[in-house]
C-alpha cells in the first residue's frame, strides 16, 4: 500500500471557512485535523491473516514516536461492494506534522513496504479530507472499537455553517441525554474522494454494546424528533457502512 503518499489537504478548510467566519462563531469551533483514507480488497486468495505480518513489518519500519494514528476498519455492516473490503483510515494532529510525516514515509518507508502491501491488497481509492470533531467520548486509549460513516449532502441553500450550528446543538442534546462514551466527527473531503457528497458523518464508539446502550439513552430522551428538527431541512444522508476497527498504529 502506497500509504501515507499523499499532497496537504486545503480544499476541506475552504468549506470550513464560511463556519469560522460566520455569525463569531469561529472560537467554538475545534482545530480541523487532516486525514486520509486508503480503500481497498484482499487480492484473490489473500485474507486479513496475510494481512496481519506486512502490518507487523509496516508498524516496525514506521518506527516509534511518528505523529501519526491509524485504524484498520472491517466492514461488519455494508453493501455488497465492501463484502472481500478493508478500510484503512489514518490522522495526524495538524497540517505541519502530516508534511513532515509523508516526507518521512516517502523516503523511508514505502520504497521497503509498496511491495509487501500489494501482494495481498488493492487499494483503488486514497481519498484525504478535513475532520472536525464534534464530539470526544471514546476513550482513546482502546484498541478496538464501531465506527459508523454515513456520506451526506447539503439541501439547496444550505451552508457549512448551518451544518456545524445544527452539529453544536446536537451535541448539546446528547450532552443533556447522558451520552458520553460516543465520538462524533465531521469530514469534508478533499483530493481522492469520491465525488457526489458533501461531508461524512461518523460516530465512534467502544464496540456493539455501549453502541446499544447508547441508542437507547439517546431514543428515550427525544433523540428521532430532536434529528428531524435539526436536520429535516438541513442534509440527507445515506444508509453509512459500520466497521469493526483496530488501532493498528
């Protein structure tokens, strides 16, 4: 996998400015962080054991200390066209850190890990975008864990700033409800995505039963009518794909 190869990501702030600038609320808003995404299928006769000995090499030639995280995701729930899939996502903590690390990995790591990769996956998509986390429940130090993406659009006359309003006040019903082991973030995607949306929306939580756990607080409080208010007007999203991850850096 030819990973973290990949060019500084700005065309996800370009949407994000109009939320910084708009109505002073740009104090509230978290640092944007860029993150990137590797979409990929085992190679015929290929499984996630033979994947598991390249990421073993890969974690010891990145070496220790990078400023870098990243997960290997399994599709659990999905269409069919993710069934022989795995996902790969990764973040740094700002802009500089992400240039200093692809430099890093250019010339020190993927001459030796390319190869290795491509023996046993294919990834025909590496899409970068731009994150805003909405929401920092999960326990961060846990090396497992449900994700949950779901690719949305802005209805006509809708802004980013609108999206991130409805999204700070969402989470102050969630503040409310009690829900407080669930992440939630927002991606603006950038070069290498796919065309055709507008921003992700994805929820991290610890595994399947704190997920449930949490719908339930979250339905008893007045979760579906308080989506519809917020959002009925503002997106539509689709059905979204949940992962089973593993922090694998």
């Amino acid at each position: 996998m030819h990973y973290l190869r990949t060019a500084l990501c700005f065309f996800g702030l370009m949407g994000l400015s109009q939320f910084i600038s708009a109505d002073n609320h740009g104090s509230q808003m978290p640092t944007p962080i860029p993150v990137e995404f590797w979409i990929c299928e085992y190679n015929e006769g290929k499984t996630a054991s033979d994947l598991e000995p390249v990421i073993k090499e890969w974690k010891k030639t990145m070496g220790k200390g990078r400023e870098y995280e990243s997960w290997m995701l399994t599709p659990a729930y999905s269409s069919q066209n993710l069934n022989n899939g795995v996902v790969f996502t990764g973040w740094w903590p700002d802009f500089a850190s992400m240039g200093a690390e692809v430099e890093y990995v250019m010339e020190k790591v993927n001459p030796k890990m390319d190869p290795k990769w491509s023996e046993v996956i294919t990834c025909d998509t590496h899409a970068e975008g731009t994150a805003v986390q909405m929401r920092d429940g999960m326990d961060t130090n846990l090396e497992s864990g449900m994700m949950t993406y779901s690719q949305c659009n802005l209805k006509d006359g809708k802004t980013v700033a609108d999206l991130m309003q409805a999204n700070m006040k969402m989470m102050k019903f969630m503040d409310k409800a009690g829900v407080d082991s669930i992440s939630a973030g927002i991606i603006f995607p950038g070069v290498g995505a796919p065309n055709g949306f507008d921003y992700t929306m994805t929820f991290w939580s610890p595994g399947m039963k704190k997920l449930g756990e949490t719908f339930d607080k979250a339905s008893k409080a007045g979760f579906a009518q308080t989506s519809r208010n917020l959002f009925g007007d503002l997106s539509e999203c689709d059905n979204g794909v949940r992962f089973a991850g593993e922090k694998i850096y």
